[in-house]
C-alpha cells in the first residue's frame, strides 16, 4: 500500500498541469494513468491551438479558464521549453450571410474580455493570408490564438512535476475508490493501492466512470470524435495563421493552420458517438474536411497528406465545463466535459483546482525550493551548423541521423527514452522527438527505432510496443 | 567544421551512386567521394535478397547483393572513397559544397567540383493513400518489413495482407510465407497486375496465395495489434463498392503502394523538379537545371530495373567528371522533350543537341496498358526512331534511342495504336 | 493431365497449355517462341526454383547473412530446405559463393552465401 496526500487520476493535459501546480507546495502528490506514457487520450489528438477564449459561452467556468489561461503561456513555454507561437488567426466571412455575423461574434469576444479581436477588411485578410477564398468579404482577427506542441506541452508539465517530487503510477487503471465516514480513503488501481487524503478526478473520457466509483455519477461523458489531416511540409498551399470557419449552428466547422514544427493540419470533424476507444478514420469524415477547408482556402491540397488521426473529446451531457466538490464527500475533486478547449485552460485549471482546494482548508505551504524551469530534448535540426558540430564531438551519437525526414539524431531518440518519464514504446519516441513524424512516417526509421528502444530497455524486439500492451511491433525473430 | 575537398561528389552509395562513381573515376575525376548514410554501401539492394537483378547487364540472374557486390568490388579496384555512416543535411549548387555529418567527423563540409545526386527514393504509405480506419500496430510499408525481416533478423507478423501487386509487395509475399507467415491474400487497386508475370507466378501462385485484382483495402481495424482489414472490389473510377467489402482477419497489413523519388535536398538546392516523375529534369547527360549538378537512379524516375539505374548512372557519372574536369563546355542547343499520345512521362526532359555523333536513350513510361504498338520518337514529322511492342503497360519503362544529329527541334514521343 | 502455364520467360506471359503425365509432356499449346516451349515443357515436367533466404550469423557487424541455391531447387522442396537452413548458424568471415550447407536435402544443390562478410 502506497501513502500520499494527492492522487491525480489521468496523465493528460489537465492532470499533469494539476499535479506541477499541486508540485510547488509541501504536498504529496501520485499521479496514476491507465497508458503506457503521459499524454493522455485527447490532449494527444486534437488541433494544438492555444485559444483565447473569444468565442467561449460568456460568464462559464470554462471561458473564465480560456481567457486566463492563454497570457499564462509565454512564461510557462520560455520556463519549461515547450515549441509555442502566437500566430494570430483569422475568421474569414466568405459569404454575406457569414458577414453578418461578425459583430455578433466580436460582441461575444468582448463579453469574454478578449478584447483584442478587430475587423479586417477583405483586402486585409487576403494580404495576411493569400490563399485565402478571394470572395471573402472580410473578418475578424484574434491576434493571441497561439501553436503549441501538445505532446511536449503534457510532457514537459509532467516531467517538471516529476522533478519536483510527484510520483508517477502508468500501466496503472483505476479500479476502484474507497470512502470512510464520508472521506475518502483509498485508490485501488491495476497496479497498487493508494491511501490518500484526496483525489482529483482528471480523468477525461473517463471521468465519468471514476465519479461511478465514488457515487456521484451525475453526467456522462459523450465522446465527439475529431478527424484531422497532416499535410506535407512541402505542400504548394500553406497558411501562416490559423484560418478559423464562421461556426454555424450545428458546428463549430473545420479549420486550417500551420502547426508548430511547420506541417499544415486541417480538420476536425465533429461526431458524437457511444464508443471511447474508436479512434478510426472515415472516408466520408476525411472527405468532409476537405470539402468544408476548401470553401476558406480554395487550393488546399490534401493529397499532400502524410498523416491522418482521430481524438475523442470527452463532451459532458450535460454539457459544460465542471468543477465539483461535495460537502459529503471530503477530499473529492471532480473535472468534467473538459472538452476542445481543455489543451488552453489545463494550466489555468491547475492553479484554480488547487487554489479551491487551499481556499477550503487544505494545509499546504509553498515549497521553497521549487524547480522552476525544464530543459527539453536538445533539437539537433533546429541548431546552427556550428551548433550542430559542437553537438556531435560533445557526443558522437548527434552525428547519427536515424530519422531522415525530421532530421532526428541517436542522441534525441536516446535522451526521450533515458530522461525521466522516458519514452518506452515507438509512439513515445515520436511523441518526443518526432522520429517518425515526417513523409515517410516511420518507414524508414521505425526499425531502427525498434532495434534501439529493444537494446537500451534490455529487452527483445518482440516486446516493444507501438504504445499500449498488445501493440506489439513485431513478433520475434526470424532466426 | 570538417572540410574535404574533392572532383565529384555523390550522394548516396546506392546502385546509382556505386555506378556513377565508378564511372567517374574511369573517366578520370582524380578524388571521388561517396557519402552514405549506411555502414556499408549497396542501399536497398541490400534487403533485395531474391534473385532477379543483372539479366540485361550480366546476363545472369544475380540477387541485390550479388548485384552490388560487383560494383562494390569495382569502385575498390578503381580507388572510389566513401564516407559511410554520414548523413547529407544540405547541397548548395551555388558553391558547390555539401554540408553532411556524422559521428566520426561531426559536421562536415565536403567541397567538390561537381555533384552527383543518388538518394534513390521512399515508399508511398498508407496514410498517403488515405487508407481509413485506426492506427494499430503491424501496419508496415513492404520496404519497412523487408528491412526487418531481411536484414534486422526481426519478424514482423503472422497473418498478412498485402495491398499492392507491384514486385515488392509479391516478393515480399513469398519471403513471409518462406519465413512461416501465412500470406492471406494481395489485393490490387488495378484491373492488372502492377509488377512482373513471373513475381506472380514464383511468389504468390506457387503458395497458393490468392491475388485479388481490382479490390481494395477500405478499412483498417484493431486498436493495439491490427485485427484485420476489410477489402471492397472498386468499380471502373477506382472507389470502392463499399457493401461488398469483406472483412479479412490479419495482424499484419503491408503497403506497396508506390515509390516516390527522395528528392528534399533537390529541392532545398533549389533544383527544377519535373512534376510528373517528381524528380529533378535532366538533360542527356543527366545535368540537372544547376550545371554542376547530376542525377541518377530512382532520384530522377522510379526505375523498374536496376540494370537501367546502372546504365544512366554511369553517364551521371561520366559527364560529372567531365564538368568537374572542364570539358562540358560549348555552344548549348538545347530541345525539349515532349509527352504526346499515351506516355506519362519522359527522361531525360531536354536534351543537348550539338553533339556531332551522339546518341540519346528517351526512356518513358506509359499511362495505360496497350497491345499491338508502335513507339515513336520524331521532330515534328520527321521520324527519328520506332519500334514494334506486343504490349506496354504503365509497370514497364519503355525505351527509344535516337541520334542528336537528326534532331533539329522538340523530340516528341508517342505510342500508336497498329492496325 | 492437362495444365495451364503462364510463361515467365519475357513480360508477354503467354498462357501455355500442356499435356502430359508425370514427367512426360505428350502436347504444348500457346506458346509463341522455342524458349517459351522449353519453359513450359519443364515447368510442367520439374518445376524448378532459385531459393534465396538468409542464415544467422555471428561475429559480424550484421545479424543476418544473404544466401542463395547455387542451382534452382525442385519447388516441393523448398520448404524442406527452409527447415534446414533456418537451424544453420555461420560465423563470420564468410567470403560471396562459400558454401553454406552442401548438397541441401539430397538435390545436388548448393546453399551459398551472396555477400562477402567480414568478421568485426
């Protein structure tokens, strides 16, 4: 039986920012996740936008925690060397009717306190933007909706928490909570039994059946599926600012942006539907993106895709952001419906969660020797030539290119698996370094990425998995 | 940063690179470095463990590494030198230099006179043709999986279904089923086969592995492992008939769908690319748009035969050496080469034509299967030269030699039905 | 018995039938050249078949050596020969051509290795 003072159930965005922020008091903290690797499920597929919150339901938890959240950015990536950029986007109106809607979106923006949202003329937004549908008759412009690498973002909250002494449970599914005179007790997981005096439930598409086992199962979790596409960093038709559809009624729409290391995403489509673990594509869903992105940029050319995905987010029904506590239960936290703009309001979620927790009571000092900032995996691609030299005679394996497309060097691929929280599949290593991210999506790297996760894990081939147990890579040897 | 100096520098120890600087030594370039991301040379030849290579140019049926091993052999004999394990990060045609890095000397500049490009070329994927479904694991390219099997001693799955039909999908049928896997089926987009009568013959119906044409792959399921596939029969425009798809248990799935000419650093240096091969244009002597620069291989236009790769990767080479030494000057009278009825495309796309006796080899594929044809290449209606096919398919390069003398404007290639 | 052959020997892959029982060939039918005659005629009598597979070897640099049948191999043996040579480990040197397993399951056929390896 472990002994804390805080189990954070879920490694996701949310959970993760949870537990660095728990991290800088005199608490201790265990985060459990049923994955192999922190990242969580749908902070790990999704658009990789910071929002601002324009276009949130005005006076809700969740715009208050968008708004918040999105100047807290600057500090946090510069602190902890997350890939970030505030590109500004854009919200084009291509037809009259969309043009009309304008002012009532702004107004919205200003209820939300965004108040750097200002009209564009069509001229002006074709200027920003040339591949922009030349009908377009003008538009508002967002100039604080950033990029960000999300997996990064998860991991390097994450590792900061880590190094700052919160225990980290993976392979660990949460089984069962036991209460004692309207306390909580304990956290029975696959893997340990935790006694705790709290529990914050960050469990994402999952929150749902966490709350069950303590009984306070008042909502359930839709997932609303969300297809994307990669494309090409080569691709003849690109964008520099996120290029975001007048929403309609029914939607919120499909957008285009760069993302942070250069490739165009376009997408998501929105479907609800009952199952949490299918994450597949669709012909008709991947057609429907390309469809609904080419009445904003007419030449968009999804041809050049080298990836598709699919995320789910955890929709509530009832629908909305929630943060609840119960008199009856003392020690319980629960988080729901943290849905598209979970990714943006996780760190503002972090410092409210446990600024509730101190205004009710909890006991916990400031830490004075808390680790403020992380160093991220050094970027071999991204240095100078005269960099790069001295990296390689530094350590010879940043002279050994295993990933050809992204330009990813031994010496990454070894420092995500050794750091901690190390990479211990495929998928992690990606998530990382993005050995395997590129045109050729692992075709050529993915042996050797096996072949190196095997010999620095100690293990055969046959045990490496492309993420989760089962995922088997291979299937042993041939000789 | 490291510097080397040198005559030709060629990127990529591959056929085409091996052939290329073999030929630029015997032409006589004094220095000629081979710079190989590799720990050996001999690039995918050396997964291509089946026989099948060196028919035309040793009339022996050899396999990828007896293929090589010869040239390997040879580039010793002649004194061609090699920087292995290094990786290119940039060319600049400008100068004339190669930035490259590896472990042994770090970052590396390596000067040269002129460049040979031989980085071959990469597999089309399955997220590349959109295949739908979710992303387990045992979705490989045939290359990824050859790579393991062939050469990293690792095996990849059991139960396999390969989409594409074309020679490496087939021959990687038979190398699973020898190696114990159970070949479910290949599945094919096209009413024909994509690669050789004979891959068919020796690697799927001599293990009984059934060949679906005109069928596709529409779905992929599992959520760890793949659990299977479902495979649709496509109507005459290629979409699926998605009520006849079947589902096929399977926990590998191979893709060979395509090659795609490996050309970033081409275009980085700001290279002309030709948007049908997808691979730097090229003149006769294969000068890419930047003069000091030369292509070869399946860099310029995915080759079905590497005996063809050899061949125009010792003119690459020869007419390297000749620019690096000074004797590829003189009056240009450049003509373009143009696609007129049922060729796809063209190489090279221009040729240089004030040589007094030379000859020129147009090689081109072409875009529908045909029977009963006549190949011509001709100056307006001046017929330069024909020849007589019982059949051309889109999986076979076509070829065409014609003299420089005869021509006096834009070469024109077509292919005519007989009566 | 009859049986239809498709000629490998150029990419026209005529579909030959032929006739015969056993090992004796009584009729060819469809064929367009003399090779493709020969072809079918012992297609239909022996088929035969080059294996090319890899043996384990230690000592080098790389874990798998490339080896082939010096002569085509009677194609119901095929697998036979794979049970061999997959028990068969070789350590490195090993020169091109040097024999790996001789006369392989009584076919007077040679297994030999296709690539020079050096021992690291």
């Amino acid at each position: 039986m472990l002994k804390t003072d805080v189990v954070v159930i879920g490694a996701g965005a949310v959970g993760c920012a949870v537990a660095r922020e728990l991290s800088k008091y005199e608490v201790d903290v265990i985060v459990v996740e049923k994955n192999e690797d922190v990242g969580g499920d749908a902070s790990k597929s999704n658009s990789a936008i910071i929002h601002t919150g324009y276009d949130a339901a005005p006076d809700t938890l969740e715009s208050q925690l968008v708004v918040a959240a999105n100047p807290m950015y600057d500090e946090l990536c510069a602190d902890l060397d997350i890939p970030f950029k505030r590109i500004g986007a854009i919200l084009p109106a291509i037809t009259d009717e969309q043009f009309e809607q304008l002012p009532a979106i702004k107004e919205k923006a200003f209820r939300n306190r965004v108040y750097d949202v200002e009209y564009k003329s069509g001229a002006e937004l074709l200027e920003m933007e040339p591949e922009l549908n030349p009908a377009v008759k003008g538009g508002l412009w967002i100039p604080r909706e950033s990029i960000i690498d999300p997996f990064i973002l998860v991991q390097a909250y994450a590792e900061n928490a880590y190094a700052n002494g919160v225990r980290f449970l993976l392979n660990s599914k949460v089984e069962g909570i036991t209460t004692e005179n309207g306390k909580i007790k304990t956290v029975k997981t696959s893997t340990e039994e935790i006694e705790t005096t709290y529990v914050i439930n960050c469990a994402g598409l999952y929150c749902d059946e966490v709350a069950e086992m303590v009984g306070k199962a008042e909502y359930k979790v839709v997932a609303r599926k969300g297809q994307f596409f990669i494309l090409d960093k080569n691709t003849s038709c690109q964008v520099e600012h996120i290029v975001l559809p007048i929403p309609t009624k029914i939607t919120k729409g499909k957008l285009m942006c760069p993302t942070i290391h250069g490739n165009m995403l376009v997408g998501p489509t929105a479907e609800d539907q009952d199952s949490k673990l299918d994450k597949s594509t669709s012909a008709e869903g991947l057609a429907s993106i390309t469809t609904d992105v080419r009445n904003l940029i007419p030449n968009v050319n999804v041809r050049d895709t080298i990836t598709q995905y699919s995320g789910l987010r955890p929709n509530r029904n009832p629908e909305g952001l929630n943060f609840d506590i119960w008199d009856d239960l003392e020690g319980y936290v629960n988080l729901s419906g943290v849905r598209s703009t979970g990714l943006t309001l996780s760190l503002s979620m972090g410092t409210f969660v446990v600024q509730q927790l101190l205004a009710r009571g909890a006991d916990w000092k400031r830490k004075e020797n808390f680790i403020k900032k992380r160093k991220g995996i050094v970027k071999f691609s991204e240095c100078t030539r005269e960099e790069q030299d001295e990296l390689v005679k530094q350590n010879p394996l940043y002279g050994n290119v295993i990933c050809r497309c992204e330009t990813i060097t031994e010496a990454e691929i070894l420092d995500a698996i050794h750091r901690p929280l190390g990479a211990r599949s495929v998928d992690a290593v990606k998530r990382r370094v993005r050995a395997g991210m590129g045109r050729c999506q692992g075709g050529f790297c993915g042996p050797k990425v096996i072949e190196i996760l095997a010999r620095e894990l100690g293990c055969s081939p046959a045990d490496i998995n492309k993420n989760n147990d089962g995922s088997n890579m291979v299937t042993g040897f041939t000789r | 940063m490291y510097n080397v100096n040198c005559d030709v520098a060629i990127i990529g120890g591959g056929p085409a690179g091996l052939a290329a600087a073999i030929a630029a030594k015997k032409e006589g370039a004094e220095k000629v470095l081979v710079l190989e991301r590799d720990n050996a040379p001999g690039g995918i030849l050396q997964q291509c463990i089946h026989p099948g290579f060196g028919l035309t140019r040793f009339k022996a049926e050899l396999t990828g590494p007896e293929y090589y091993g010869r040239f390997v052999d040879e580039a010793k004999e002649v004194g061609v030198e090699y920087m292995l394990d290094t990786m290119v990060l940039e060319v600049c045609n400008e100068t004339n230099e190669v930035v490259c890095t590896s472990s042994r000397y770090g970052l590396t500049c390596v000067k040269a006179k002129s460049i040979v490009l031989a980085m071959g070329c990469r597999e089309r994927t399955r997220a590349g043709i959109m295949v739908p479904g979710t992303r387990p694991a045992g979705v490989y390219t045939a290359g990824a999986a050859q790579r393991l099997v062939n050469r990293q001693n690792i095996m990849v799955g059991k139960k396999v279904v390969i989409l594409g039909s074309g020679d490496i999908g087939m021959i990687m049928a038979r190398r699973m089923t020898l190696e114990g896997a159970q070949v479910v089926m290949v599945v094919e987009l096209m009413d024909y086969l994509a690669g050789l009568t004979r891959n068919r013959v020796q690697c799927l119906d001599d293990f009984g592995i059934p060949l679906k044409l005109a069928h596709t792959i529409t779905r992929i399921e599992g959520n760890e492992r793949v659990t299977g596939v479902w495979v649709a029969p496509v109507d005459d425009k290629k979409q699926p008939i998605a009520d006849k798809a079947e589902f096929v248990e399977c926990d590998t799935v191979l893709f060979s769908v395509g090659l795609l000419p490996e050309n970033e650093l081409t275009r980085k240096a700001g290279i002309a690319i030709d948007p049908v091969t997808n691979g730097p244009a090229v003149n006769q002597y294969m000068q890419t748009s930047a003069p000091s620069v030369f292509a070869c291989g399946n860099v310029v236009h995915v080759n079905d035969l590497v005996d063809n790769v050899s061949e125009e990767s010792e003119r690459a080479g020869k007419y390297a050496a000749r620019y690096a030494m000074g004797k590829l000057d003189g009056e240009k009278k450049i003509v373009k080469c143009v696609t007129g009825r049922n060729v796809r495309y063209l190489c090279p796309q221009t040729i240089e034509a004030n040589e007094v006796d030379g000859k020129v080899t147009l090689y081109f594929r072409v875009l529908q299967p045909e029977e009963n044809v006549r190949l011509v290449a001709r100056c307006g209606d001046t017929q330069l030269a024909k020849c007589k096919e019982f059949r051309v398919n889109p999986g076979e390069m076509c070829h065409l030699t014609v003299a420089t003398k005869d021509i006096d404007g834009d070469v024109t290639v077509d292919v005519v039905k007989e009566d | 018995m009859k049986k239809e052959i498709i000629c490998t020997v150029c990419p026209r892959g005529c579909h030959i039938m032929v006739e015969g029982a056993g090992d004796t060939v009584s009729s060819v039918e469809g064929y367009a050249c003399k090779r493709g005659l020969e072809y079918a005629s012992a297609e239909f009598a022996h088929p035969v078949r080059i294996l090319t597979t890899t043996v384990k070897v230690t000592g080098a640099q790389e874990s798998l050596l490339p080896v082939r049948s010096n002569n085509p191999i009677p194609k119901e043996k095929l697998f036979e020969c794979m049970d061999v040579i997959r028990a068969i480990e070789v350590k490195a040197p090993v020169n091109c051509y040097d024999v790996i397993v001789a006369d392989i399951c009584g076919t007077g056929v040679n297994i030999v290795s296709t690539k020079t390896v050096e021992a690291e």
